[in-house]
C-alpha cells in the first residue's frame, strides 16, 4: 500500500462510514470526534448500520476510537487525515488550527464536504497546510458508492494530487474524477439539480412519484431509485442543505432557483419525514410494505402500480431510441421529459467548462456516482442534440472525446479497469466465448442468463478444455452475476420424466468439468451471485478471485438438494479435514447458508486461504489476470485423509444442536443426514463423488424436495416444509 496510516475526524454519517470502508480495505483507521459521547454514538451507528458498513463486524475493532483533543499522537502518526464533521467552514477551519501542531510533516489532509469551495476553507492557514490540503468527497456509503471527487485548489501540490488519487484508485476502491474548486463541485452541482428539477415537474403535471420513479429509473438507464427513491436515500435534509448553500453561492446561475424548495419537500421536511433514515420521506415504510406520499394531498397512500402505456411500448428498444421516441411523443411520458430530460442536458451544457476539467469527467461522475447508464454528454450524442433544442457537436467520436477547445483527444489507458467484454473475442461457442486478456491470458467468457450452467454449458466446455492448448485461463461471466447455480428447471423436468440416468449424467458431467478445470492453471474471476454449480465450477480452478461483494455460497439445501457436482466434497477437501470442521460443514451445506460478502466466504471455508479478494469494483479481471500470469501450474487437489476421533458423533450433535436452535426443520435433517453420509462414511475422493450423485438422486425421488423445487420455480422464494 502507499500509506496506510489514516485518521478519521467527525465519527458521523460519513466519518463513521469512511473509518470502516478503509478498515474493510486493510488500511489501519484511527476515527476521532469531539467528545467521548459522540465517539460512542458514531461507534454504535457503525456496528448496526444497515446495509452494513463492515464486512466482517468483528472488524470494528481493528478502529482505534478517541476524542481530538486527547489523540495527538495517534493525528501525528497519520499519513492521510480524513476531515469529515459538520459542513460550517468555521467548525472545519477551527479544527485545521488545532492540527497543526499534531500534523506529521508528510501528512495529507483532504476534507470531505459536500460543496464547500476547498480554497476558502484553506483560507489563512500556513502555506505547508494548504499545499498538502484539498477536497476528496466520498460518496454515501462509502463501502458502496464507487466514486470519488478530488478537488485540488490552486495551491495544492500537483504531486499531493497524483499520490492521493494514486491511493484512492489502487488501494481504497474508488474511481476518481478530478473536479474544479467550485460549489457542489460535479455530483452535487449538477446531480441535486437534477434532483430537485424531477421533483419540480412531477409536482407539475401532477404525475404520482411512481410514476416519475417509473420514467426517470431504468427507462432512462438509471438505477430503480429513480428520483423520488433516490431522495428518500439521499436524505431529504441532506438534499435542503446542499442546495441551500448551492443557492447562497452559485448566485450568478441563472438556473438556480431550480434548487428552491418544491411543496412536497417543504412539507415533509417540516414534518421530519426525511426519508428512509428515519423510515419516511417520498415512501414510508409499514411493516413489509412501503406507502407512497401523494404529491397532491400531502398524504401517504398505498403504492400503485404504473400505467404509463407510452414507456411500456418503448421499455424494450435500446435506450437511446427509446429516449429519443419518448421525447417526441404527445402523452404524459414526453411531456416529463420535454420539460426534465431536455432541460437537464442543455444545464449540462451550460456547467460544463465551469465545473468539469471534461466531458467525460462529467459523464464518469454520473455513471460512478449516480449509477446512470450514459451521463449526460454521452445521452445527448446518443439522442442527437437536436432532440433537446442544441446543435452541438458530438462529444465523442471513435473512441475519442472532446476537449473544451474543440480539440478531439485520446483518453489515457486504463488496463486496470476493463471489464471481460472489453477483450476481444477469439472463439464464439454456443454457450460461452474465448476472449483474449492478452500476455498469453485467455479468458472462458460464459454467455448464458446469470450465468447459469447448464447440461449444454457443461459438455460443451468440458469438451472444450479437453482439446485447449496449454497456458493460463480466467474463468468469468458476462452477465450481471457470475452464477445463479444449476439449471434447475432441467432437474424438474428430469424429476418428471423420472430420467434418474440423465440426473446422474448431469451431476457427472459437473464433476468431470471440475476436475478438467481443476488439471490445468485456471483462475475463476467471480462477482455478483456465485452460488451452486456455479460455485462448483469455480472452486474447482487452482484460484479463485471474488470481487469483495460477491454473495457465494451453496444454497441447494433450500430446493430439497446438496451440491453433487463436486461441491459437498471439495468442502471436505478444502477445509481442515477435523471432525469440528466436518460438523460445521454439514450443518452449514444443510442449512443453504451463503456469504454476504468475499470476506464472509473466507470465514465460512468456502474461499481457500490462496484464494484472493479484490477490492475494487472496477478491477476484478485486471486481478484475475495476474493472478492467471503468477501460477506456477495446476495446484494437486488435496488428498483425503482419514479422520480420527469420533466424526460421526461430533456431526450428529451439531445437527441435533441446530435442530434445537430452529435452524434445520424436518425436512433439513434428512438433507444433512446425506452430506454426513457423503463425508464421513465414505473413505475416498472416488467413493464421495459417487456417493454425491446417488444421494441426490435419492433426494429427487422425495416429495418434499419437488415441492421445494417447484415452489423456487414458480415463487422464486424458498419453501421450507
Ligand atoms: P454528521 O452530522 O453525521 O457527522 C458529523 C460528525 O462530526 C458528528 O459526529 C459530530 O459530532 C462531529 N463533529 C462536529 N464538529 C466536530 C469537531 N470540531 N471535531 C470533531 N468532530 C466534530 O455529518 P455527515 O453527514 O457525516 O457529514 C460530514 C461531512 O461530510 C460534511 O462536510 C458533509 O457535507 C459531507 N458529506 C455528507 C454526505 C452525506 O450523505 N451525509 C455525503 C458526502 C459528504
């Protein structure tokens, strides 16, 4: 790492969320407030957040937590100073005084507001301060939101810039964009008017929030949030004080009174209904269901369902065509974006040299920030600025964009973030491509829907890798997930037609897959949902590489079954072979228990102590593939050795003991009775992996688990019966 040594001050919201984001990444955090009261709220805060700031709670405590005033040594051993407490540049300036004699000579020291001008805040204070000091804005929650704003002022060192984005990008997991010192600087500048303008006009037309939250989401490649949502987890004071200050201070906009208060906010505002932090704002939460606020009486309702038919014509044409048609049409849908849409890109227009170093900093902002499919600058070439009133010209051509000047520059390399469809394909198959990664890489690129694997998928890869020449491979999937596990509609309809051979091929053929992967150095590069066979698969590659949020685990247990292609015994294999561990597998595997995270994998036995988590978001391939380039050559599997002691009666009683607990009903036990089978009564590798596919095959002949099955199939929910 760079630097490791970071102090957090201002144990709230962010301060608190910054503090655990760095500590999940290794780095070793001191989080300080100003009183020990407010350091033991922000303490709290951490350890229940939801969705968690941690990935493994335990981690809390690797946090060193103190008041400012006493820890003057602990702010004089950091080698980044992380300022995040109240946004009143008299509170911050006052807290810089009282550093300076604490500061180590190298320190950096970045403040972490939302739009205060980084200059002024720096204002009066001694030259080697204001050199090492300049804005990094973390998003909120920080473990989650890839972007990072860093705004350097015109005294900061260039070289100070360079080391901390240098930080940021490699070892704290961020995407950064370098902004201007301006008020709100991109995101919030551009992004809360944006916010605010969508509020306005639904109000407008009188259009429901769920209807707003219909067009401006998915329709316009934006995340399910929409607008009125996303207000609700921006937190609807957040929002108030960041356009207040935007409105104090960016007075010669002549499009700011956007940011003025709309009724609705006003009034919910008033009624301390900021959104989903304290369960109300634009919808409320009741129990499972959630109200939506009605913008013309002011009082919550049940949510209706969206009938726009002018979006759901369009929902499935590319997104460019789709928002193109959309704006031209004569109903409620176009009209929202005639007076949203258009107006919010010609603002880009207008900010952009003011704000933004270029238009694709703009765009990334809102693309990594707001999760927005094509940023602003990107949608207008793609719609044609004359669909918006404008004749600008295109701010991208092949593979270049558009300087301020007019110039057309090529953007820098970025090898470290691309992403596996990046890389050119050099063999097409049915169900997955050759991709070359280059240096001699190649990646297996699986094409199927959430990467499930199929019968098909399987053969037709085994027979791949039977032919392949020699050299590294990655693993990976294209789709939004790496697996969602096994076809299990081919095992419903193998149930039905009672093909009991066709269930035992299948599960062979899985198993056969492994150990083909598992003969040669293979990397399995794996994100999203990694569960069942897919699971099975990739534990089989001599490494795996699990993107730090990847939920990985065997869930067969909740459709009635167990892994069979490999999985049950490669959790024997993997894990120390002690009648302990077996116990805790057993029950684990029955109880179709999967990870929250990489890191929660690890401590389940599922990923190896070899096996490598990557941080950052955007770098998953990048990782697999020089983990592909290191390997020396396939790893021998592990043998199977025989367990002394008393395995059968340690598994029993931790069976019995989760029986006692609720965890495993009934029907579990009969499940967990056949993962015990598999790993403590047979005596071999061979033996096991037989013993896999008959215990299913059993389990598939059982009522129970074709009412599990059918009940995922039909309800995608688990039944437990
Ligand atoms: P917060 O109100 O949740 O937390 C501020 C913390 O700072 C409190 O724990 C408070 O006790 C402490 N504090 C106040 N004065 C202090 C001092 N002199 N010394 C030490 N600690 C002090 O605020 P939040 O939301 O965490 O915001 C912090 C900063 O981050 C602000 O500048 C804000 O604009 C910015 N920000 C906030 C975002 C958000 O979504 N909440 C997003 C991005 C930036």
């Amino acid at each position: 790492m760079i630097l490791r040594n970071v102090c957090v001050i201002g144990a709230g919201t962010m301060g608190g969320g910054i503090a655990a984001h760095l500590a999940n990444l290794g780095f070793q955090v001191t989080l300080l407030d100003q009183t020990e009261e407010a350091v033991r709220r922000g303490a709290e805060r951490l350890r229940t957040a939801k969705p968690p700031h941690f990935f493994l709670p335990e981690r809390l405590h690797d946090v060193r937590l103190g008041t400012v005033a006493e820890s003057g040594e602990w702010i004089g051993e950091a080698e980044w100073v992380i300022e995040a407490i109240i946004e009143r540049p008299e509170a911050k300036k006052a807290l810089y005084e009282s550093l300076l004699p604490h500061l180590g000579d190298d320190a950096i020291i970045t403040t972490n507001t939302s739009g205060l001008e980084i200059g002024l805040l720096a204002d009066g204070l001694p030259e080697s301060f204001r050199r090492r000091f300049l804005g990094a804005h973390f998003f909120n929650p920080p473990r989650y939101l890839k972007l990072l704003e860093l705004i350097p002022t015109s005294e900061t060192d260039p070289e100070i810039t360079r080391k901390i984005s240098q930080v940021c990008e490699a070892d704290a997991g961020k995407r950064v964009v370098l902004a201007k010192d301006t008020p709100g600087f991109i995101a919030n500048r551009y992004g809360m008017w944006c916010m605010y303008l969508a509020v306005h006009i639904a109000e407008k037309l009188q259009l429901t929030v769920e209807q707003a939250d219909a067009i401006t989401g998915p329709f316009l490649g934006r995340p399910k949030s929409g607008s009125f949502r996303l207000n609700d987890l921006v937190g609807l004071d957040v929002m108030d004080d960041i356009a207040t200050n935007l409105m104090a201070r960016c007075t010669e906009d002549p499009h700011v009174a956007v940011l003025a208060r709309p009724k609705s906010l006003n009034f919910l505002l008033a009624k301390g209904a900021l959104g989903e932090k304290v369960g109300q704002g634009y919808y409320r939460r009741e129990g499972k269901e959630l109200l939506a606020f009605d913008l013309v009486t002011h009082a919550y309702r049940q949510r209706q369902d969206v009938d726009l038919p002018g979006l759901n014509a369009l929902a499935k044409r590319p997104l460019a065509e789709r928002v193109r048609l959309a704006l031209g049409q004569r109903d409620e849908v176009g009209e929202f974006l005639r007076l949203y849409l258009a107006p919010a890109l010609r603002y880009a227009e207008l900010l952009k040299e003011e704000i933004s170093h270029s238009v694709q900093d703009f765009d990334r902002v809102m693309r990594w920030g707001f999760g927005w499919e094509m940023g602003p600058f990107e949608m207008i070439d793609a719609i044609g600025s004359a669909s918006i009133g404008l004749s600008s010209p295109s701010h991208y051509i092949g593979g270049q964009y558009r300087e301020f000047s007019g110039e057309l520059v090529t953007p820098a390399a970025d090898p470290q973030f691309l992403t596996l469809l990046d890389y050119p394909v050099i063999e097409q198959h049915e169900n997955f491509r050759i991709r070359d990664l280059g240096d001699g890489v190649r990646a297996i690129s699986i094409g199927t829907k959430m990467g499930t694997v199929t019968p098909d998928l399987v053969d037709e890869l085994s027979r791949w890798l039977r032919l392949a020449a020699a050299g590294p491979l990655v693993l990976a999937s294209e789709a939004r997930a790496y697996s969602v596990g096994f076809d299990l509609k081919f095992f419903s309809d193998a149930i039905d037609l009672e093909d009991w051979d066709g269930i035992d091929r299948a599960l062979a053929g899985l198993q056969t897959l492994g150990e083909l992967l598992e003969a040669r150095p293979t990397v399995a590069a794996v994100h999203g949902y990694v569960f069942g066979g897919g699971l099975e698969v990739a534990m089989s590659c001599t490494q795996v590489v699990a993107d730090a949020e990847a939920q990985i685990g065997m869930p067969e247990a909740k459709v009635g079954l167990f892994p069979g292609g490999r999985g049950t015994t490669l959790m024997r294999l993997n894990n120390p072979q002690t009648a302990k561990r077996l116990a805790e597998v057993v029950g684990q595997l029955a109880q179709g228990i999967t990870s929250t995270n990489a890191e929660h994998a690890r401590t389940l036995g599922i990923l190896r102590p070899g096996d490598i988590v990557s941080y950052h978001p955007d770098r998953l391939i990048y990782r697999a593939k020089q983990a592909a380039l290191h390997l020396k050559g396939a790893e021998p599997r592990p043998a199977w050795t025989k367990i002394e002691g008393p395995v059968l009666g340690q598994v029993d009683a931790e069976i019995k003991a989760l029986q006692t607990k609720g965890l495993l009903s009934g029907y579990d036990l009969s499940i967990a009775e056949k993962i015990r089978n598999i790993l403590v009564k047979s005596d071999s590798y061979e033996a096991a992996l037989a013993r896999e596919r008959s215990e299913f095959i059993d389990l598939c002949h059982r009522p129970h688990t074709v009412a599990r099955i059918r009940h995922m199939l039909e309800q995608k929910t688990a039944l437990k019966n």
